[in-house]
C-alpha cells in the first residue's frame, strides 16, 4: 500500500458537524498537545537503584562490540542472531535489562506486554498512477492479522475484498499495483456489509471483552486516511474502536534509534534479517509482513504501545503520558445522522 500512501493527498477538511462528532468521540484519546501531563508511573522504576548502573556497564559493553561479536553473543544467549548491528545491540540490551529488572526490586511488576491481542491492518484502496488533488481513495480490500503477543505468534487472519462505489472502475495502474482484479471487486460487497463482518470476526475473538487489545498500522495513513476518507463516503461514523493505534513506523524508529528513512516495510525486514514473504501490495500479505516485523520488536523486547489517534479528521501523537488503554470491544458501524 506505500505507492497509495506516497501519493495521498491531505484529507478534505471536515465540516463542521463531523469535526464536533469527532472531537467528541476523541475526548479521552490524550492526543491534544497541551494536555496534561501525568505523572510517572511507578512501574518506570526508581533510577536510583543499583540495578540501572549495572544495566548502563552492561550497555558500554555492548556498544564497544562488533558485528560479529554482537552475533556470537546473540548465539551463546539463544537470541535472533538476524539483523543489522543496530538491531543486534538493541536486542541484546533489551534482553540484559529484562534480565536484571527480573531479579530486581526496580522491575516494580511492570509487565512485558500491554495487550493481549495486536490486529494488523494494512488497507488497500483505489488509486490512479498520478492522483489528482482531490482524489477520494475507496477501500478495495479489508485484512486483518491477529497477534497474540504472550505467545508472540499470528493466530489468525481476515481478508475480505471491498466494492468501490464512487469510483466503480479500477484503473489499469491500481490493478497492476495491488493485483486486485475489477472482476473481484464487482464481485464483492460493500464497505458497510464487510465492515460488519469484520466487526463480527473480531467480536468472535472476545477482543475488548475478555481480551486487551488494539490495532497497529504500517503510518498513519489506514486509519488517518483511507478509514476515515471510506467511513465519510459510505455515510457512517468512524468506528470508536479504530480510534488509537499503534503506527509501527514511529515504534520502530524510535525503539532501534533509525531515521525515518529506515522505516519504510522493506526496509524495517531487511535491517532485522528478513525477506518480505508473499506479494507486495497484497493487503493480507502487507499486513503478514507487518505483523512479523512487530512480533521480532516484542522479542527484542520493544514495548509497543498506542502513538497516534484520530482527531478532528486527523492524525495526532499520543503523548507517552498518556494512561494504557486498550481499544473498545467492536460494535457494528452506524449510520451518520
């Protein structure tokens, strides 16, 4: 989906009505910029302790090896021994300080997880070789990737194709860049219909009942954009449930320290030793991808969490103030008034 993400225009400006809608539904988001800061959890741990001094000799360590020796030792811990030297040192001190804390009165019962679940989603979505200014992208194609991160396995999937209403036709670009033929989508249903049963597979799972959990994209755009830009075309309020999600891109960067440059799909498997499996731009298989990319984070010890949310029909950062909240238990799409 990047070619469609490179070339999305800013969404068009919301009315009135929708953006007060919106501002209400994002109330609790935590992403307005002057919000108040909360203080520090405890679970932080105190900096004082002997532990962090320990943990900082052990990170010298690290820093002053080589490839080959961040490898070895890699080796000799039972650790991915994949990756460029940044995410091999990365790797190696989230598993020494995970150690310690263990061992220690400053790991204060945090916990390694946020969520139980994380769902995937990498929309695909009409687009032409040049779009115009004004282009309204549809989605064309619905798929979701089940994470369960104490397992760290992906424990199903969803894929449901999606029929364009305003712009009906596929153009010749769009089909050779997704693979997705006019005869699937004349074929399939409409977004309200699959939304539905997208909603009903995740309620299936008990997600924001019995189990935590929340989505995570590959940028901003799935949700910012093509969700959002669909849910107006197709006369429905934007899902409650969709509201915060964990952008991969930013998690990824910051976690092994990488300009943004290196946080584009291939580039985030390629620098942790892996190869794209399936076809790019195949929703299911971005979105597989995607979910490989961020179970090797949760090995390497990253603690993902919501950073972005939709407000005023846009994109905003969470501050890492913000309290851990899963998202809402999925309740089928209504209709705008």
């Amino acid at each position: 989906m990047e070619s469609q993400k490179k070339s999305s225009q800013p969404a068009n400006k919301t009315s009135a009505s929708e953006e007060h809608e919106e501002e209400q539904c994002c109330a609790d988001t935590s992403c307005e910029k002057n919000e108040k800061q909360e203080p520090s959890s405890p679970k932080q741990g105190d900096f004082s302790d002997p532990v962090y001094k320990e943990i900082a000799i052990e990170n010298g360590a690290i820093n002053r090896m080589n490839r080959d020796e961040l490898c070895a030792k890699c080796a000799e811990l039972k650790l991915d021994t994949r990756g460029v030297k940044d995410v091999l040192k990365k790797r190696l001190k989230s598993y020494y300080k995970r150690q310690k804390l263990m061992h220690s009165a400053a790991a204060n019962g945090n916990s390694a997880v946020y969520f139980d679940y994380i769902c995937v989603v990498d929309y695909e979505a009409t687009c032409e070789e040049n779009n115009p200014p004004d282009y309204l992208h549809e989605i064309i194609e619905f798929p979701m990737v089940l994470i369960d991160t104490h397992t760290l396995e992906i424990v199903d999937s969803f894929q449901e194709y999606v029929k364009p209403v305003l712009n009906p036709q596929l153009s010749e670009f769009c089909v050779k860049l997704t693979g997705i033929t006019q005869k699937v989508v004349d074929e399939a249903e409409t977004f309200h219909q699959v939304l539905k049963r997208a909603v009903s597979w995740l309620q299936e799972k008990e997600l924001g009942t019995k189990y935590t959990y929340t989505f995570l994209t590959d940028g901003s755009w799935d949700m910012g954009k093509f969700l959002h830009t669909q849910c107006k075309l197709s006369c429905i309020r934007f899902p409650p449930f969709a509201r915060k999600w964990i952008n991969i891109r930013k998690s990824y960067g910051n976690f092994y320290k990488v300009p943004r440059t290196q946080t584009k799909l291939i580039c985030m498997l390629e620098n942790l030793g892996m190869q794209y499996d399936g076809r790019p731009h195949c929703g299911l298989d971005d979105s597989h991808n995607i979910a490989r990319i961020a179970i090797h984070m949760l090995k390497d010890g990253c603690q993902l969490r919501v950073n972005e949310c939709l407000h005023s029909g846009e994109p905003r950062s969470v501050p890492i103030s913000a309290p851990i909240e899963g998202a809402p238990a999925p309740q089928n799409p209504k209709k705008r008034n």
